[in-house]
C-alpha cells in the first residue's frame, strides 16, 4: 500500500491537457515577432437520457441531433461518434473514514462484482485507493480482477474525511497521466462530508475539468439522517462533483441497492457520445461553459462536463 505524501498537495497544475492543440507551421520572418497559433480540439464525452423514461440511456443518435454551444456561442461539430467501447481507466475511491464502517462490507463486495463485469482484460484497468484522513493507494491500475478485489477486501475503516484531496491527488498522480484515448473516471463512494482536506472542491472540480475526468458518486447516506445539516452538506457536494464533470449522484435507499447503482454506472459507460469541435475564439487561458443540446428530440437531455479550461496562448520572440 503506497501513502501519499503531504508535499504533493502543494503541486501547482498549469495548462489544460483535456484539450488537444496542433500548431500549424510557420515560415519566421527576419526580425519579425512570431507568433504560434494555437488550434485547439476540444473533444467532451457525454450521455443522453429520456427524461420522460426514468433515465433511459438513448444510444442511437446521430451527429446532425446535436448542437453544441460554448460560452452560449454555437459551434461547428468536427467530430462525433458512438463511444461504447472506449477503453476505461476506472479508479475506485472508496472512503474509509469511521462514519461508513457498518456498511464497508456490503459496498466492497458491489464494488468487486463491478470490477468483475465490467473490465475488459487487455483493454480496461481500474486501481483502487482509500482515504480517512489520510489518502492511501491499495491497488495501481491494473486489468486484472481479482487483484483488484484482493486490494478492496483489505481496505479498513479509519478515522477522518479527506474527500477533496483524495479526488485530486487520483487525478494529478495518476488519471492526469493516462492517454486522452481513453475514458477517464472516478467512482467515489463517500458521505461527501469532507472535514479534513487541505484542496478545497474549486480546486478539486478545476483539476478534473482540466483532465476531462468523469466523477460517479455513490453516497453512503442513511435515510435516518435525512435533513441533518451533514448529510445536507454531503449531499451538495456530492451533486456539484458529478454534475460539474458530466457523471452522475446516486443516493441508495439502502446498502444493498449499491450493486445496483454500480451496475446503472457500468451500463452508462458504454452509453456514451464523443463530440468534437474547434473553438471559434482564440486560446486564452480562460474557463469555458459547454452545452450540448438534443435539437431532434426535446424529451431528451444529455449530461456532460460544464465546461473546460482553454490553454494559454503561446508566442515567442
């Protein structure tokens, strides 16, 4: 089991590497400034749901159903397709803190039988990591199963909630890293309760729009405390981070529907949309809001990330 050290919470991110720039070749001219132009190919991975159908996943549209618009100026689609197969990198953050320790059983095994079901060997991989008041990596990304339910029947309950820097330092040490060709998610199974944190969620939210990285949340909420101000807060948050990057909130009844709700994310990952367009303003360092629309049918809705953060735009002398 790898701990991770306090000093990475100091980690400064610069750039946006959810998008993908290709500077065109330019002929410098004697004692002239040259200027690189940045074309940036901004690519959002998205669902779409009736919902008028309780939720029904629709997969069957095409690229003219959409429309897509950023900062609320329409733009021009330069690429589309139907992503049920996109290979995954799937990091599980299960928390441990003493709050959730009478339900940790039932809620590993869900999430061993989703690992099951839903990796592809050769193609998929998932890791496993566990915080309290610390953040500790069980299990690197591997395609293996069984490893990495070997890694989620030894997690233990501990004490505190470090919620927001285990969410980052996933990102920043180890999603950040993988290829844009794959699809980037996170499974939190928390109270969403953070008390223990030095990342705040702005930065928590800023660094998984910065790598495009999808964030499920699976709360562990009881009924009995519907209404009390902690579970409120909890709640909030676990909304704001799946909302704000494109997953979803799920809030069981009861621990035994979780495998269930494990079973609705599994599904949804190969339910998805990959749209594509070329932004028609410049690079400029600054926070984009996306929308995607359903032009053809208005009882459908897609879900995707808010928004993105566009490079720095680049010159040189």
């Amino acid at each position: 089991m790898k701990t991770f050290g306090i000093a990475l919470l100091t980690f400064v991110v610069a750039g946006a590497t959810a998008a993908q720039t290709t500077p065109p070749v330019q002929k410098p001219q004697p004692d002239q400034q040259t200027i690189k132009v940045n074309a940036t190919l901004v690519n959002t991975v998205f669902t779409v749901a009736d919902k008028n159908g309780k939720g029904k996943f629709i997969t069957n549209l095409k690229q003219d159903d959409f429309k897509v618009y950023e900062d609320d100026k329409l733009q021009t689609i330069t690429n589309f397709s139907t992503e049920t197969n996109l290979p995954l990198s799937i990091t599980l953050l299960v928390d441990t803190s003493g709050s959730i320790r009478d339900k940790l059983t039932l809620e590993q095994e869900a999430a061993i039988e989703f690992f099951y079901q839903i990796l592809h060997r050769g193609k998929d991989k998932g890791m496993v990591i566990s915080f309290d008041s610390g953040v500790d990596v069980q299990q690197e990304f591997t395609d293996d199963p069984e490893v990495l339910a070997n890694s989620i029947r030894k997690i233990r309950a501990g004490g505190g909630t470090s919620l927001f820097d285990a969410v980052y330092l996933a990102i920043n040490e180890r999603l950040a890293k993988e290829p844009d060709n794959r699809r980037k998610v996170i499974i939190l199974i928390s109270d969403g309760d953070d008390n223990s944190s030095r990342i705040s969620q702005t930065e928590t939210l800023e660094m998984a729009q910065r790598h495009n990285v999808i964030i499920y949340c699976i709360s562990t909420n009881q009924s009995a405390y519907f209404g009390s101000k902690e579970q409120d807060r909890g709640d909030k948050v676990l909304k704001t981070l799946s909302s704000e990057t494109g997953g979803r909130a799920l809030f069981p009844l009861k621990v035994a529907d979780v495998s269930n709700d494990f079973r609705d994310i599994g599904e949804e990952l190969r339910s998805q949309y990959s749209i594509g367009y070329v932004p028609t303003k410049s690079d400029d360092a600054t926070f984009r809001r996306l929308r995607i629309d359903v032009v053809s049918n208005k009882n459908y809705r897609t879900r995707a990330r808010s928004g993105y953060y566009s490079p720095k735009p680049s010159s040189s002398q």
